[in-house]
C-alpha cells in the first residue's frame, strides 16, 4: 500500500487562494471548513468563503463544518436569515 506522504513545501506550491476558484464556484459540491482556531480569525468576515458558502447551498450542495469551521459562514447565515 501506498502511504499518503506530503512535505510542507509541496502544500505551499499546490495551495491557491479560495478566490482563485471563483468563477468555478458554482461546480462546487461540497464546502467543507475544517476547525481549529484558523476559522475564528480568517472566515467570518471573508467575502470569498461567503460566496462560496451561499453558491454552494443555493443549488442544493453540502456545506459542513467541525470545531470552529462553523464560524466560517455562521456570518453568511446571519446575513440570509436577516436579509
């Protein structure tokens, strides 16, 4: 069996800002915002983790998150349910 083996250079070289994908957000199925402390501080007010969120759950797709990853579109649900 193979084992899954990645280096944190090679993360860094195949990772892209969520807004690189914008304009495909709409073939996204799932959104999955993982936890930790990283959603507190870097989702709750970001306008491409929104976008990507509303995108996804308006055409009938799975949104989910565990720990602090809800704090990545709990805004975004505010915002529906208020607006």
């Amino acid at each position: 069996m193979e084992s899954f083996n990645i280096t944190a250079d090679k993360l860094e070289i195949d990772s892209k800002p969520l807004a690189s994908y914008k304009a495909s957000y709409s073939e996204f199925d799932v959104v999955f915002i993982a936890g930790g402390h990283g959603p507190m501080w870097d989702t709750p007010d970001n306008p491409d983790v929104h976008e990507a969120v509303r995108t996804v759950y308006e055409k009938g797709g799975v949104v989910a998150a565990v720990c602090h990853g809800p704090c990545g579109w709990y805004m975004q649900l505010l915002m529906t349910l208020l607006y």
